[in-house]
C-alpha cells in the first residue's frame, strides 16, 4: 500500500464570495473507532455550495471551511469497528463509499421523532473548521474524513464516480423527499417545479413511482430538453410564460382541477406561492428546494380551503443515500444521468467550475480528484 501522506490539498473558503484557495490541510494520523480515511475520487458541486460560497446560507458556517459535500472516496484507512456500512455490506480498503452528515442516533429527533436529518447532534461536511481535527471534512480536497457517526454505503461497481458523487447529495434528496410523500397512485399528476439535478431526478423516480403524468416547470430550454429524456410528460418553460399560463396549461392537463402532487426543487421563494396555486383542492406539496434566507408572501387560506398537505423534506439519511445508489444501479440504463454530469474539473479549477455554476451555465459539474 502507498504511504499516506502528511498533506491534502484542498480548496478552503476563509472569506464568502472570495474565491476558494487550494491549500495543504492535514491528515488526521489517527483514524478514531468507526471512523474512516478515504482518498476522494470525486465530488459534485451543488447549489448549496454556491451559496455557502456566497455566504447566503440560512445555516451556521464555521469558516475556514473545505467546501464540497458531494464527493465518493476510496477507502484508505479503516478506523475500529468500521468493516461495514450502514447496510451491513463488508468494507475494505480499496472500497467505494458515500457517506452522510451524522446523527448520534440518541437524541430525541434521532429516536422518538425517527428524523435523524434533524438530530440535535448533527455534524455536516463543509460547515466546521478546517482547522480543527480531523481537518477533512469537506469534498473538494484529495483526501476526506468519515465522522465516526456518520452512515456509509459501499458504490455499487455499475454506478461511476459522477454518479455515486450526484447520488450522494441530489438523489438522496429526492429520495427522502419521496419517502416523506408516501406513495403515488396510477391517477395521480405530478408537477415538479425546477428543473436542476433534483428536478430532473424527481421526474425520473416520478415516472418509476407510477405517476400518471409529470409536468416539468423550469429553464433554461436545454435542461427542459433533458427533462422529457427523464420522463416528463409535459415541460413547461417559466422564461417565456406568466404564473397564470402555467396555471392554465396545468389545469387543461388534469382536468381542471390543477396537480395532484407538487414538489418543490427550485429555491425560488416565489415558486412556493406559485405550487400552492397549482396544486389541486386536496393535493400533496412538498417542499425541498428552498434553503435561502428569501422572504415571500402568501396567502395561508389558501392551504386550508384547498385542504392542502404541505410537507418539508431536509437532506437525507443513510437510508435514502442506501435507496439513491439503487436507484441508479438499477435504471442506469433507463435514464441518461450521465447527460447531467456537463463538466468535469481538476481540483485547481475548482474556482471556474463554481462560478459556472452559478451562472447556471452547468447542471452538474464535478470535481475530479
Ligand atoms: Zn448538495
Ligand atoms: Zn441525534
């Protein structure tokens, strides 16, 4: 085995909205019990990540942070106890893994409420200190850090890099936020709005689910176009359509009564507003997309006359990382999830790849280490 060297070089934020600077950050020597080094093969870069680039994040950031939070590793280094992920499949040196924020599993949302996303004791990847061991804990670095508490699922070997990196943060989003949904029956019409990575997703895993119809609302035209390559019954693009047509083309397309499902993936505040006046008398809302500090104002009557079910869906746990990676296992070849991934980087380039994204000229660029 090679030698596990002193340094990683990784891409720290130390001011928001300055670009990132490729430093030398060091291995923690000591790999505590049930805790893992691995050499990172790749990570995604996701919406958040611009954000909390942009230090617009309604969530707390401890800076210097090594951004990142998408990313696949190669098993280095296995701390006590931690020969299995959270699935019970054998782990070795050498293995694929994604792995999630933790959750202490003895904490009241973590037991009773069963919602570990929201454990009291949560540690995320790229919100803490890179200058506190163990040092690793964000994706756009060549070496990354297992939490003791944090869940791990082996990579299925028919599910690439890019793949397991977009299944890790995107995918299981999606997942969880279906989990949170319940079932969908064979009548039901479903609007997403947005049409990014978890849109796209959440129209695919729609269309698995038995949807009747998906309707896609979104932009630009390239990413609609990529839409009906995952299902979509119907696209309907919001940079040349007013809030009311949208309302009119939904309507004729569920027998007026507007959907019977809407999930949210955009992060537009406004879109919230939007969802409640396409969602049909009696219909399912849920919420993923909105992470940002932005306001908006709504009429709360409209939930109750229209007996809406608003439900919020935040991350994933390793369940739903668990579902996401067989998910993309078995469709591989019933969807392009490949098309998603338009870019691919080295860590240097870690700079314009965020700044593409941020002006949306990708959907899922990746950082490969
Ligand atoms: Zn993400
Ligand atoms: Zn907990």
């Amino acid at each position: 085995m090679t030698a596990i060297p002193e340094y990683s070089r990784a891409a720290v934020l130390r001011k928001f909205k300055e670009p990132l600077k490729i430093e030398n950050v060091p291995i923690p020597k000591n790999v505590e019990t049930s805790a893992a080094l691995v050499k990172i093969e790749a990570c995604s870069i996701c919406g958040t990540d611009v954000h909390l680039w942009q230090g617009s994040l309604s969530l707390t950031v401890n800076l210097p942070v090594i951004i990142g939070h998408e990313m696949v590793g190669s098993i280095l280094k296995l701390g006590y106890g931690a020969d299995r992920d959270s699935v019970g499949n054998p782990l070795r040196v050498g293995d694929r893994v994604i792995y999630t924020h933790t959750a202490c599993g003895s904490c009241f949302f973590c037991t009773t409420a069963r919602k570990p996303t929201l454990c009291m004791n949560r540690r995320a990847y790229m919100y803490e200190n890179m200058e506190q061991e163990p040092y690793l804990l964000g994706g756009f670095s060549e070496y990354g850090y297992i939490l003791p508490q944090a869940g791990r699922l082996k990579v299925p070997d028919n599910v690439s890099n890019e793949l397991a990196s977009l299944s890790s943060c995107a995918l299981r989003s999606v997942m969880n936020a279906m989990s949170q949904l319940g079932e969908i029956d064979p009548t039901e019409t479903v609007v997403i709005q947005g049409a990014g990575p978890l849109g796209l997703l959440a129209t695919a895993n729609a269309k698995v689910r038995g949807a009747r119809k998906v309707i896609v609302i979104g932009a630009p035209q390239a990413r609609l176009d990529l839409a009906r390559e995952f299902g979509a019954d119907l696209c309907i693009s919001v940079e040349n359509t007013t809030a009311e047509e949208r309302l009119e083309l939904v309507k004729s397309h569920t027998s007026g009564r507007g959907a019977d499902i809407v999930l949210e993936f955009t992060g537009v505040p406004a879109a919230f507003v939007e969802g409640l006046h396409l969602a049909r008398r009696g219909a399912r809302y849920l919420i993923v997309g909105q992470l940002g500090e932005g306001k908006t104002e709504f009429q709360p009557s409209l939930i109750v006359k229209k007996n809406i079910t608003v439900i919020g869906s935040f991350s994933g746990d390793a369940r739903s990382y668990s579902l996401a990676l067989d998910f993309i296992s078995r469709h591989v070849v019933d969807f392009p999830f490949e098309k998603m991934i338009t870019g691919r980087y080295k860590l240097d380039e870690v700079n314009v790849a965020l700044e593409r994204m941020k002006n949306m000229q990708e959907i899922k660029p990746v950082i490969l280490v």
